[in-house]
C-alpha cells in the first residue's frame, strides 16, 4: 500500500504555505493571484504587492521551469548540508522562485535549462532533517 | 536648502576587534573627526549613528564614552547603506536649517557573531530556504559572465586591483597584494566566488562632522562641499528581473547626477560597493563609467586604478579595506574627504575635486537591494 504524504515525509516542509503536498507525496508550489489586477506572487501573500487589494487567491504555479542562475554554495549557516546547489528559476505564471536545484552536477548545469519541481532533503536542524521544494533537471 | 559642508572626519582601522565592545571601537573614530574640524564637542548639535547589527542605542553608547550626551541622538539601520543614510539625515537636517553642525557615526562589530557569512533577516522567505549573500552575487555573477562573456580571470582582477589600493591604506584590514592565481586557488565560497573575491567580516568605525557652509568657514578654509545626497529603497518585483542591472544604483545614480549638476565624466574618484567582485564591476556600468558590457575592459586598461581615468576604491575598498557592513558608508567619505583635500599619501588621486561614494545592500527576496545610498562632494 502507497504510503501517505504525511509519512513520506517527516517534517512538514519548510516552505509552509508556499507548498501544497499531494496524496502521492509529490508537491505543488502555491502562489496567489489578485482578483483585482491579476499579479501572480509567490511565496503566497495576504495583500497583493502591486495594488494593496486583499482580494487574493491561491493558485498552483507549474512544476516546469527554466533556470536563470545559480550558485554553488560552499559556506553557510550550519544547518544547511553543503555544498548546495541554489539558483533562481522563472516559472511560465511570471514568477521567479528560489530554490535549492538537486539530482544533477554543478557542471550539467545550463543557463535557462528547463527544470522540474521536486522535494528534498536539504539539511538539517534540532527537530530533524529538513526537507522542502527543490527544482531537479528535465531528463532529456 | 543650505549648502552643506563636512569639516571634519576620522575613522579607525578596519580589523578584527574581538576583545572590543561596540563603544570601544567606535569612540576613537568619532574623537579624531572631532579633532579634524577643530571643533569642541559642545559644538556638535545632533548625532546620527547608522549601524546594522549592533543593537539598541548604538549611538548612545558609543557617544557617552566622550560625554557627548544629553543632544538628539538618531539611530539609523539601513543594512550596509546605515551610516551613509545616517548621513543623509544629518545632511538634511543642516540643509535645512534645523542644526548648524551635526555628528555623524557609522560603527559595526561583526566579530560577534563569530564567523561565517553575514547573518540575515530569518523572516525572509529566501534566507529560510538558504539565501546567502555571497550566493547572491554568487549568481548575479554567474548570469553576468553568460550574458556579456566575462571570465573568471576578469572577475579576479577586481580583487587584484582592490588589494593593489589597499596595501596602500593604513586603515585597511588586508594590506597585501595578491594575485589573479591567489584569488582563483583561494578556498571556494559560493562559485564563482573563492573567498577573495568576498568582502571580509570584520569590525570598525568612521565618523564625519558636517555644517552650514557658513558655520564651516569659521572653522577651515578648505571645506568640502556635500553635492548631493541621495538614499533610495529597491523596488519588490514578484517577478522576472534583469540580475545583471543593480536597478536601485541605476536609479539613484540618476537621481545624484541630476542633483548635483554633475556627470559621472566629472567624477575623479569613487568609493562603491565591492562587497564581491561582481558588484564593482556592476557598478562600473551603473554609475555611467562606461557601457553596459564594458566594465571588464574599463578595469583591464587601469581606468578604474590609481592613476587612470576613473580610480574606484582607491582605499581598498570593502574587498581590501573591509566590510564592517553599518561602518562602511561613513568610511567611504572619510576616504574620499582624504582625497579632495590631497591627504591620501601614496594613494591620492591627482588633482581630485568631484568624489562620488555609492553604498548598497540588503539581501530580500524581491529586490535588487534594499538600499542604496549614493553621495557627491567636490572642493
């Protein structure tokens, strides 16, 4: 029997709000959209950005992107594992996300090389491994 | 608005001060620009302190040390921009009349924290996620390098250049030479960052006294003129933005160059924020140095050095002098006061009389930066 999100996964995940776990344990990242100018924001706001409406909704964003940039990242506060690879990735909604990239060498990477939504165990702190969104290539 | 002058400034060096608290290190800055203006410290009518991390009540506690108390004190916390917005404060307040001769501090001590990259705000999204500042630039860079075909020699030579200046800067926390192979075999930060292509942490102070330019010729024949000043926040974009274009500078450049009546072909020197190679060379391209695209050649032909067209950061800046990050602003035009009075030693700028400092940072998620500052004097 599949097992439920919530064992897959130990801890909820770190983005909170920002990411929706489905019953198969994949995640969907979550933004709003204003109903009143139709800005799309992530992580998910209570007031929209752009025209101080508080008229906003969640809506899914799509698990598909592109990589603008990245860094490898050597040194960090000690929760996080590293080295780790983070980067920004821009989402077809115009949304811009950061995120920690996985499954793939450094030196695989491309700029504007599409990539896909995933979770992943990013480090580690008192309560346990930390786990949340990450972005991973597309299999060519 | 009145003219506005500085009359006086001082600063210590930039170093590790571990065994110092955060009034210890601060007073003698604020004692030496006191000295330099030949005024008493009665004279001085408010003080602005800008510091990032050091607490409640900076100022005070930096101040009392002199028994400079018992004024209207302003703390002033803007990231790496503080005591450059701090002096904007004082310049306003004198500009506009309500002071004649005001105190203006910048004082910072990150050894505090221990090590390691600079701590940042837990409530931003990002930083939760692992934002770090050098992964920042870290990736601004790398877009920079695929987008105009810079390398990773070109970025080294900024610290080349940098510790160049700042072995010649007394008040700097490195003062050796290093070269392009050092900077490239240097342990790995956040690529293409090796740890000298980062700003160090470190601790320190600076401190300037300004006044009316009435009250100023009372006191010296030489005052440097303020020609503009100049605080800006980032603009929050939710979406896609262009990382190889500090937006904030670009604007607040503007902003300064049509103040002050001044182009940045006017400009002799500059002090700009190098926390990391990249920026400085962002900065190049947004302060009107040259083309977008050009910075690398601006700095391989030794414009940007002492001697060439433009010299940037002739005090080491933050890549050689150091980064007490609230501290830094005010260091900046301690150094660029130094120059258009001809008091830089062997690092003056020949025949300097229009200086620009520019003064950014903060790491939220959505902005460019936070802050920006950018300042012009001239003599």
């Amino acid at each position: 029997m599949a097992q439920s999100a919530e064992e897959m996964h130990e801890q909820p995940l770190l983005a909170g709000d920002a990411v929706r776990v489905e019953t198969d344990g994949g995640a969907k990242l979550v933004g709003i959209v204003c109903g009143d100018c139709e800005a799309k924001v992530f992580p998910p706001v209570p007031v929209c950005p752009e025209c101080m409406s508080e008229n906003v909704s969640e809506i899914e964003l799509s698990d598909q992107g592109s990589l603008y940039t990245w860094s490898v990242v050597h040194v960090a506060p000690k929760n996080w594992k590293v080295p780790y690879t983070a980067g920004y990735v821009d989402l077809p909604e115009g949304v811009r996300v950061f995120a920690h990239i996985v499954g793939a060498d450094s030196d695989k990477l491309e700029m504007d090389m599409p990539m896909f939504l995933t979770t992943a165990v990013l480090g580690q702190d008192e309560a346990g491994p930390v786990e949340s969104y990450a972005f991973t290539p597309v299999a060519k | 608005m009145r003219e506005v002058s500085v009359i006086g400034v001082g600063m210590v060096p930039f170093a590790k001060y571990r065994e110092k608290t955060l009034a210890e290190i601060g007073w003698p800055a604020v004692k030496a620009a006191i000295e330099d203006a030949g005024v008493e410290k009665r004279d001085i009518e408010a003080a602005y302190c800008g510091s990032a991390l050091g607490g409640m009540m900076s100022g005070q506690r930096v101040l009392k040390q002199l028994g400079i108390t018992g004024l209207p004190i302003t703390n002033v916390e803007n990231a790496c921009s503080s005591s450059s917005s701090a002096f904007r404060q004082a310049y306003i307040a004198v500009a506009a009349g309500v002071y004649d001769m005001v105190l203006v501090l910048g004082v910072e001590k990150l050894t505090k924290f221990g090590g390691g990259t600079l701590p940042l705000e837990k409530e931003d999204f990002e930083v939760t996620h692992g934002l770090v500042m050098p992964a920042l630039y870290g990736m601004r860079a790398r877009r920079y390098m695929h987008d105009y075909g810079l390398t990773k020699e070109q970025l080294a030579q900024v610290a080349v250049k940098a510790h160049k200046h700042g072995a010649k800067n007394e008040d700097a926390q490195y003062r050796n030479e290093v070269t392009v192979e050092e900077v490239m075999e240097a342990r790995e930060i956040a690529e293409p960052f090796t740890l000298l292509h980062c700003c160090p942490s470190g601790d320190g102070a600076a401190a300037v006294v300004i006044a009316s330019a009435e009250k100023a010729r009372q006191y010296t024949t030489k005052p440097v003129r303020v020609a503009c000043s100049e605080v800006n926040s980032g603009k929050y974009v939710t979406g896609f933005r262009d990382m190889t274009t500090p937006e904030i500078t670009v604007r607040g450049a503007k902003q300064a160059y049509e103040e002050a009546h001044i182009g940045p072909e006017d400009v002799d020197v500059a002090e700009v924020h190098d926390a990391f190679t990249i920026a400085e060379l962002l900065y190049y391209e947004a302060l009107g140095f040259c083309n977008k695209g050009d910075a690398a050649k601006l700095l391989e032909d030794g414009e940007t050095s002492i001697g060439g067209r433009i010299p940037v950061n002739p005090s080491g800046g933050l890549l050689s002098k150091g980064h007490p990050i609230g501290a830094t602003g005010a260091a900046q035009i301690v150094e660029v006061v130094r120059q258009l009075r001809g008091q830089a030693g062997n690092r003056q700028v020949d025949g300097a009389k229009v200086a620009l400092t520019h003064c950014t940072g903060g790491g939220i998620s959505g902005f460019d930066h936070g802050a920006c500052s950018i300042h012009m004097f001239s003599v």
